[in-house]
C-alpha cells in the first residue's frame, strides 16, 4: 500500500500519513482509500494538508456525486448564504466574516453542527461521505465528535433489535431549523417537505453489508406508528445509548487535517467552545444511495 495507516481508536477511525491529496489520485488508490475508509468504520484522517478548494472538490468528487455540483441536488436553501461563492459544492463552517469585516456577510455558519447528527439526513438520499477540509483552527477547541452506529447497534439486545427490524423513522429538516438557525434565517421553502423523509431506523451499509442505526438528534422527528410519547422515549434511549463515550471518538484538529466520515454510520457533534478564535473549515458533501 502506498500511504501508512494508523488505527486511532479501537472501535473507529484511523489515520491516514504519506498521501497528497492535491495530487491527481488513480482509481487503484482511490479504491485502497475507500477500503481503508470502510474497514476503520468510517472516519478517516488525513493529517495536515494544503489543498486548494480545487483539489477539494477533485479528490471528494471519486466518492460520489456532490452536494451542490452542478446538475446534483442542492443542499437546502437555507444554507445558501454559507456555500463558498464561485464553489455551490463547498459548505463553509465559520465564525469568521468575509473579508475580516465585523458587520460584513458570514463567511461560513458559525457553530454549525453543535448537536449529534448525520449530514443531510433528511433527504431522500442523505449523504455519503462528508469531507471537511480545516483551513483555520483555533489554538485550542473547536473539535468534531464521531459516534460509531454501527458499534451502537451491534451492541442492543437482540431483543432490541427484533423491536427496531421494521421501524421507520421521519427526518426533517425543520426539527433542525426550529433548533439550530435564527428563525430570519431560515428559507420557508425549505420546511415544506423537500426537506423530509423516511429512513429505516435500522439501515445496511451498502457497501459494507454491516448494520447501523440511522436516527439522530438534528433531524429525526418521531418513529412512525408509535404515540408520541413511545417515540419519544424510544428515541432518547437510542440517542443516550449511541452517544456513550465507549462508542466515541474526539478529534483534535492540526491545521489543514482533511477529515472524511460516512454519515450512513455515524453521528457527529462538533464542539462550540472555542469563542471568538477564527476557525474556518471547508466541506463537501457526496450524496449516497436511498437508505435500505
Ligand atoms: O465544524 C465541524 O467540526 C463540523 C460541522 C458539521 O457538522 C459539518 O460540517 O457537517
Ligand atoms: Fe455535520
């Protein structure tokens, strides 16, 4: 193998030393990086890289089609204002404003992802891979949490298991909208139902063949064909259990560190505690298969 792989933690993640990713990369590595992706559950790290928003999109377009691309489904319009202006594929997460001006437009959202969640979960087709570039960190804070689901669920009773076989969950974005955007904010088109689906709550890999749960706290309303209280307290149950540290993994950024996680087996929190230190990352966003 052409890049050296360091586990980072028995149950996810490893890291990734001796790859360019702003070099043209063959399909031969692209699929010894997706293997590798795959057999560590789904995060990747690739430790301090310079590559240019360009290079970005090149390397993250060999795991999909991208969110925002040309011809490809957008993400919700609400976040708009926060994709890079010549780039619709790169979502910016920041604090900082364009151009260092304090009243001048956001440069990216700030706090974005400050609740566990899976990107995009709340379209038909979620997304893949996300893969987030970290261009400027603070010295200390501003971490992302990963939580393994598919641990998470290998870990229920079976049982629980039996119970959770034929559930459907609902997803939309507007539980996200009411939670996590300033209402001004939020585009009204957005919580009309483009922005909603249903997911089996558990769902197979479809590349690993591996179960996992796929309910998270951002965008998962209620279980169908439950009371509201059944769901409810069924939900927080899942939420508690997967989010248990034994399933869970803090990453510290190094600047430039290119971080790729599979939203179809994981949950993520990305940790606001860093004040008004500039921190400003780059993501795209590859849209996966419809959940099964
Ligand atoms: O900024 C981060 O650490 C991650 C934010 C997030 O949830 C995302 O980019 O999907
Ligand atoms: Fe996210």
């Amino acid at each position: 193998m052409s890049f050296t792989v360091n586990q980072i933690s028995p149950v996810l993640g490893a890291k990734i030393t001796g790859l360019d990713l702003g070099q043209e990369i063959g399909d031969n590595l692209v699929s010894e990086i997706r293997q590798t992706w795959l057999e560590a559950g789904g995060l990747l790290v690739f430790p301090e890289q310079t590559l240019t928003t360009e290079q970005h999109i090149t390397f993250s377009r060999h795991f999909g089609p991208l969110f925002g691309a040309p011809g490809e489904t957008p993400l919700q319009e609400t976040v708009s204002r926060y994709l890079h202006p010549d780039h619709p594929e790169i979502y910016r997460v920041s604090n900082q404003t364009e151009d260092g001006m304090p009243d001048g437009k956001p440069r990216g959202r700030a706090g974005a992802g400050t609740y566990w969640h899976s990107d995009v979960a709340f379209k038909k087709r979620p997304a893949a891979a996300s893969i987030l570039h970290a261009v400027t960190i603070p010295a200390t804070g501003g971490d992302t949490l990963f939580c393994n689901m598919t641990a998470a669920y290998a870990a229920l009773s079976d049982t629980m298991k039996t119970i959770l076989a034929p559930l459907r969950a609902v997803n939309d974005f507007a539980q996200t909208a009411a939670n996590q955007f300033a209402r001004p904010v939020v585009v009204e088109d957005d919580l009309k139902g483009a922005n909603r689906a249903i997911h089996p709550v558990v769902r197979t890999h479809a590349e690993t063949g591996e179960k996992s749960l796929f309910v998270n706290p951002g965008t998962t309303t209620h279980l169908e064909n439950f009371n509201s209280d059944e769901s409810a307290a069924l939900l927080d149950l899942l939420f508690r259990h997967a989010t248990k540290p034994e399933f869970c993994i803090r990453h510290s950024y190094t600047q430039g560190d290119v971080v790729m996680w599979d939203n179809r087996c994981l949950m993520h929190y990305a940790v606001n505690d860093y004040g008004d230190q500039p921190r400003y990352m780059e993501r795209t966003t590859a849209i996966g298969e419809v959940p099964e």
